[in-house]
C-alpha cells in the first residue's frame, strides 16, 4: 500500500471522501434492496484516499467484503469517481478485528450448530412477511384447483399432520405462491412469532454457493433448518444442480424427520423434473402431490368479479361471464383484462356496462386471436431470428448455433402451446420425448441465468402469442 495514505480524521482529502460517502450512500440508498443496504451497504468505511486515487474500504468482515467485492466493486469505483472528479480504484479490507479463523469443519451433515455468527448472511434475516393480499379467502376455487386449495388449507390448519410433504405444481400464473402466502399468512395470524421460512429455491441456491464460497456452512445450515415450516417455492430451479440438491435433500430430511411442514411448489410435476436426483423426487412424492388446471369458463368468471373488486371496477355477473367467456389463459392473463377493461371504458369514455364489455371482448378477444400458433409459425420467427435456416432447425445438425435455436423453438412451442412431450417430439419431426424435454430444460436454465436472454425470448413468445 501507498505511504502517503491520509487518515480520515485529519486530512482534506478524508474530508472530501467523506462528502463523496454520503452521497454514494443516498444514491446507493435509493437502488439497493432495503435490506441489503442495511447489512452490506451502510457498514463499510471508506478510511483512506490516498494519492493514486486507491480508495480503502473497511468492511465488518469476510462475508460482506465478498458480498459488496462482487456486486457493487465496479459501481462503487463509478459513483466514488463521479463524485470524486476523478479515477479511483477501491480495496476492501475485512476490519482487523473482525477477521475470523476459517471454519475448517467440511460438509458433516447433522453437525449440531456452531454458535450464531454475528456476521450478516446473503439475505435478509428479518422475519419472512407474506404478501398480505395472499389469503384463502381471496382465493377463487374452482374444479381446476380445488385440491390444491383444499391441501394447502389442511396444511395451515393442521401443521405437519396431514400431507406432509405437499408438493403444488401448474404452469405459471395459477395460484402456487397465493396459497404458499397464504398458508403462511394464516398460520402468522394464529402465532405472529411462529418461525417459518419462504424459501424461492433459486435463492436457495445462490445462498448455497455463497455459503460454501466464504465458510459458511454451519451457519447457512443453521438457518435454513431452525424453523418450523418450510413453504419452498418454484423448486424446479434446482434440477441440474448437483450439490444444492444434495443440500435441499439434507434440509428435507432433517425437518421431515422432526415432523415440520414442508410444502413445496413447482412449474411441473415430480417425475417432470428433469435431472432431478431420484431420491429427492421420491421424497416430494411421499407426501401429496396435486396440480392446479387452467381454470375453467365459471372459474375464470368468479375470479373476474373477485378480482374486479379487489381493483375496484363495478362488473355482474353477466359481465363477468361475457369476459370469462373469451378470455382464457391463466388468472395474471385475467387480471390483466380487466386493467385493459378498465382503460378500454376510459379512453372510449363509456360506462361499463355489458354492451362495453361485448365490444370490448370483440375488439381484443376474438376467437382467431385465442387459436394456438402453429409450429410453421414458431419455426418461422425462429429462424428468422437466429438466422438459422427453418431445414436446419428441424433437420438433425448438432452445430451449435442450429441446436441453440432448435432448443428455442421447442421451449417456445411448450410454453405456448402446452403440447405434450411427446407430441411436440412427433412434430418436430419423429424425435424422442426426452431430447425435447432436454431442450426444454437447457433453455430454461439459460433464461433463469441471464436476464437478456430472458427478455429476449419473451419477446419472441409474445410475438407469436400476443398476452391479453
Ligand atoms: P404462480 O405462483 O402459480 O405462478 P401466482 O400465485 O403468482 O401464480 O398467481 C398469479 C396471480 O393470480 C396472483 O395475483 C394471484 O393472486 C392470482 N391468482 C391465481 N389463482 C387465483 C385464484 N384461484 N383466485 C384468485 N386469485 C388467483
Ligand atoms: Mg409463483
């Protein structure tokens, strides 16, 4: 390190980056989730400045120093530089004090605890808050989802007696973490202090791989075992990946064998998951498996006057019944109607009234939009796209860039048409079920890593399957 360091009581320049601190802060303050910023952002230290523009930044210890080193190193050199008025580099340094002896104890399962480690951990420990809409009784049950409903209602109501594990699945935008809110929001209301843990299993995930990175397993452990209801959601982000399912396998077991509630949510059912380890699926199918359907013309029509309430727009019954009628897909396609419904009466500056809603649905929801696109489309926008010939798409190259844009059109075919397996194999032309689900797969895991990609497919998809 420089010579000429300044120490930040003294000098100008401790006083100019102090300044510059604050401000960072403010901005950091607006952009960082409130919970991260508390734990990771507000406690550094800026201690010196020196010369060459080395900034120093002290942090309360080795977790956070590998936390805010790979996510906000470069935005902290940006906004230090801005605010500076000139080029800087930062170095963290763990607080001298603080710097723990690495815990050497190696993957022992069941190893009872260390003692609580004051260090803060990856997320926010602060009691899991359930979104307060989420509750049975706003919940619409129809035939498409009334085990799923009456299964999670058990579950609140008795713990870990009935159904244990219960594991939800349905495509996306069906409910599963309306009821995962709101069996947690039930048993919260019996016992406020009741220890339960909501846990996306991405996060599960990511938790996972910090912990094992910085040493910190036992408190890792600690965490996601001291609890006494274990909701997991979206589960099928971890098909694929080896260790953290190891590590959601230990975690079942252990709170399965002290008798606490499991209840587990995913976008397809045990034996679709793919790639996942064997044991584990038998453990989610020990319990109570149960799906929610697409919901159905009466369904649709309860949840559009429920919902209609619930953003205050005034609909009967037979209006209710006219949307439901033509408009179909899952209850965030519904919702998303009566917002349009809703802007529909302004801009056309009418009441809303049945004959509104006629032409409305007229309008946005005629029968030729709601027929399901063709694979020649699909294949079409595909390859018009990835620049990859429609022949090579469903030809049998294993170049890359061909099976890159192969896998694409079969994640889109799935996710818009909903085929099955095996049928989308027979169109694309005679192929297993399992290679298009293999396909299927590695899309989906491209899509839950890179945001881009995410977008990019998305906007794909609503070319082809424009949402209501
Ligand atoms: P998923 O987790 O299956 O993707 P969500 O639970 O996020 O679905 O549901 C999407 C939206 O639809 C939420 O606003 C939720 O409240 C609503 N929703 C889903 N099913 C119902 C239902 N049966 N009754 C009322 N609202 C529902
Ligand atoms: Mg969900």
């Amino acid at each position: 390190m420089s010579n000429n360091q300044y120490s930040l009581e003294s000098s100008p320049e401790s006083i100019v980056l102090d300044q510059a601190w604050v401000h960072v802060l403010e901005r950091l303050h607006t952009e960082v989730q409130a919970a991260w910023y508390s734990r990771f952002i507000k406690p550094l230290k800026p201690v010196s400045l020196d010369e060459s523009g080395l900034i120093t930044i002290v942090t309360p210890g080795q977790f956070v120093k590998d936390w805010v080193q790979a996510r906000y190193a470069e935005p902290l050199k940006v906004m230090l530089g801005d605010e500076l008025g000139r080029e800087v580099r930062i170095e963290f340094q763990v607080e001298p004090n603080e710097r723990k002896v690495k815990s050497t104890s190696t993957a022992v399962v069941n190893a009872p605890a260390v003692a609580v480690v004051s260090e803060p951990f990856m997320r926010d420990q602060a009691p899991f808050k359930p979104n307060q809409s989420y509750l049975f009784e706003n919940f619409v049950v129809g035939q498409c989802n009334r085990f799923a409903h009456a299964g999670a209602s058990a579950v609140a109501s008795q713990l870990g007696v009935r159904y244990n594990p219960l594991f939800i699945y349905s495509q996306p935008g069906l409910g599963k973490t309306h009821l995962l809110h709101s069996i947690a929001n039930e048993v919260l209301k019996r016992d406020p202090g009741f220890k339960l843990a909501y846990v996306m299993a991405q996060e599960f995930a990511e938790d996972y791989v910090a912990a094992l990175q910085n040493h910190r397993m036992d408190q890792f452990r600690k965490m996601q075992r001291n609890i006494d209801l274990w909701l997991v959601d979206e589960i099928q982000f971890i098909a694929g990946k080896d260790k953290t399912q190891e590590e959601i396998f230990y975690t079942f077991n252990h709170l399965y064998s002290l008798g606490k509630q499991i209840v587990i949510c995913s976008d397809r059912a045990p034996k679709d998951l793919y790639l996942l380890d064997e044991r584990l699926r038998s453990r989610f199918e020990s319990g109570l498996v149960v799906d929610i359907q697409l919901p159905d013309t009466e369904t649709r029509s309860a949840i559009m006057l429920k919902k209609s309430q619930a953003i205050g727009l005034v609909i009967n019954t037979t209006m209710a019944m006219i949307l439901a009628e033509r408009v179909q897909g899952d209850v965030r396609q519904l919702e998303g109607s009566l917002r349009k419904l809703e802007v529909y009466a302004s801009l056309h500056n009418r009441t809303l009234d049945e004959e509104l809603c006629v032409a409305f649905v007229n309008e946005y929801y005629n029968a030729t939009a709601m027929e399901k696109p063709g694979l020649d489309q699909i294949i079409a926008l595909v390859s018009r796209y990835f620049k990859v010939s429609e022949e090579e798409i469903m030809g049998t190259s294993r170049k890359a860039p061909i099976v890159h844009a192969r896998h694409v059109a079969v994640y889109i075919t799935r996710s818009v048409t909903g085929d099955s397996w095996k049928h989308i194999g027979m169109q694309f032309g005679g192929r297993d079920h399992t290679s298009m689900m293999h396909g299927f797969q590695k899309i989906d895991e491209m899509i839950h890593r890179n945001k881009d990609f995410k977008g990019l497919v998305q906007s794909l998809i609503d070319t082809i399957a424009p949402r209501s």
